[in-house]
C-alpha cells in the first residue's frame, strides 16, 4: 500500500475577491510540481463564489469536468444549449470532448455558493461533448457509498457517465461507522475527500477538507470518528 496525504493547510489558494478558491492540485496561479494530479484525477478546486458573481463564458476540450455543490445554487449555461441551475444534491458532468463553452454564475443576492470541481482525464480523446446532472437521494449514501458517476460503458445504477474507468463515489458516515473500499482494479487508486468530520482512512487521521490517496492495495479502510460526508474519488493511476 502506497499513501500521499494533503491536508486542506497545504492546498494552494486564490483570492480573486468574487471569487475563493482552495487548489488541491496545481491549477491556474498556484503550480507545485509535487502535486500535479492522483493518477487520473488531475484537478480537485473548492471553490466559494460571492453572490452575484461567477465565470464567464470560457472553454474546455478533452476532459471530464464533474461539479458537485456543497452549499447554494450555481447557474450553468453552455453552447450545447443546457440552462440551468444546480443544487446541493445534485451532480452535474460535462465530457468536454471535441470542445465546448460555458459558464457558471451565483444568482443569488445574498448567499455564497461552495462548490467542489473536480477534472479527470479522459481515457478516450475528442469524444461528443455531452452534459447531464442529476439529483442524488441523500439517504443512498448514509453509512455506505452511493455512486454518483461511473465509467460510461459501466454504468451502475443513476450514475453518471464520463469517459474515463473512474468511479465517484459519495457517504455520510455516523461517528464509529466503517467502510471498506474494495478497487474495481489492481490499477486503480482511492482518493479520499473529508468535506466534514474526522475520519480515519489506512490508518491516518483526518479532518474537514484533509484528503488521502491510497493506492497499490486492493482493500482501503476507512472509518468515521465523528458524523463526516465524503467524497471517494476511484481513479486509474496510469
């Protein structure tokens, strides 16, 4: 078993004003070559947008593109012709593909919006673009993993499909509650997001917005000290 730990006091972070970002791996201003990607997930922001404010139109090519909101609502607009907002509960996927545009605005004139974005390569370059997102029922993940996207020729389930032999997963955990991830591949890796709580994954403690890699191990457990949600990322590591 191999393990790289990144705790939230170690991630880059951008203040543009409108807009707060928590970088987990090297993106835009914030580069550090030891943490460029985990195996196939190669971007992981938290972002906190100010009401009123978001990202102009802007584009994407060739990468899978999953947003899930933590707190408020984020309008999304984009060439393929979807408009509409998404909402805590709910994960929206954007395969990139050939190219496509959009943007992403807070309506909202009062509350931020805190969003998690995450990229993942594709395992197949310039595919259709395709757009879907969906509301998960949040008792599906209590005390277990519900899977909110999967590989697009593997689907399980309301999963969502990308381009890529990825797996995210989400779970609320009550405090001494367990899991016990099993790899869907000997060359798959687990990527663990703590959105809240204490938790303690392959033996290492952590907390709100810590993350752990774990990889090169077939079985990966994870254990919750206090109430905690997760997000569990199963990616290819090459």
């Amino acid at each position: 078993m191999r393990k790289v730990i990144d705790k939230a006091n170690t991630r880059g972070y951008a203040d543009h004003g409108w807009l707060k970002s928590h970088h987990t791996f090297s993106f835009a201003g914030y580069q550090n070559p030891a943490r460029m990607n985990f195996g196939m997930l190669r971007v992981l922001n938290d972002d906190v947008v100010q009401p009123k404010m978001g990202f102009g139109t802007h584009p994407h090519q060739n990468m899978e593109i999953i947003s899930i909101p933590l707190k408020g609502a984020l309008s999304h607009k984009d060439s393929m012709g979807n408009k509409r907002a998404i909402e805590v509960g709910e994960v929206q996927v954007m395969s990139a593909g050939t190219g496509l545009t959009h943007s992403e605005f807070n309506d909202s004139k009062t509350d931020e919006v805190n969003f998690l974005q995450l990229w993942i390569t594709p395992e197949e370059m310039n595919v259709k673009p395709n757009y879907q997102q969906r509301e998960f029922d949040a008792s599906e993940q209590k005390n277990r993993l519900q899977t909110v996207v999967a590989p697009k020729d593997k689907i399980e389930g309301q999963a969502l499909p990308i381009s890529q032999q990825a797996y995210i997963y989400r779970s609320d955990l009550d405090a001494n509650s367990s899991l016990d991830l099993k790899s869907k591949s000997s060359n798959h890796g687990f990527y663990v997001f703590v959105v809240d709580g204490d938790v303690q994954v392959a033996d290492e403690d952590l907390g709100q917005r810590d993350a752990i890699g774990v990889y090169e191990t077939d079985n990966v457990a994870v254990t919750a000290k206090s109430d905690s949600s997760l997000i569990i990322i199963e990616v290819p590591m090459n």
